[in-house]
C-alpha cells in the first residue's frame, strides 16, 4: 500500500484519467476527510486535484456515492 501525500489514504493502484484527475483503486482512509471517516474503504475514488473533490461510485461506475469537496493549500 502506498499513502498519497495531499490527502489521507493509502492505495494499491492508480490510473491517469485527466491533468490533475487520478482514479485510485483498493483505497482506505486512514484519517478522517470530511465525511469519509478512518477506516472507510474503497475499490475506486476519483480525485480530481485541480476542482478539488473527490467522487466515490458504484461498482458499475454509475452512481455517484458519494461525493467531497476539498481546498488544496500550497504550503513550503
């Protein structure tokens, strides 16, 4: 598992899906995020880096389950 550095998670893959877009696959929370609490797992989330939220859906990719907004902060 590797942890992405902006926000809590750890996860085993990944996939480009558009500047500043990734889909992460077998992702667990391992802080609380909003409404996503530690603990909470996923197969696939999209981040979307640049708008600045992150969409969680069914199996199928359909519907959208959940849905949260964040501000990326530059720090030094």
């Amino acid at each position: 598992m590797r942890l992405e550095k902006t926000i809590p998670f750890t996860w085993k893959g990944w996939d480009d899906q558009d500047t500043l877009v990734n889909s992460y696959y077998d992702v667990e929370f391992v802080e609380d995020f909003g409404i996503i609490k530690k603990g909470d797992k996923f197969s696939c989330i999209t981040v979307d880096y640049g708008q600045g939220f992150i969409e969680v859906y069914n199996e199928e990719g359909e519907v959208i389950l959940l849905k949260q907004n964040f501000k990326a902060i530059p720090i030094n």
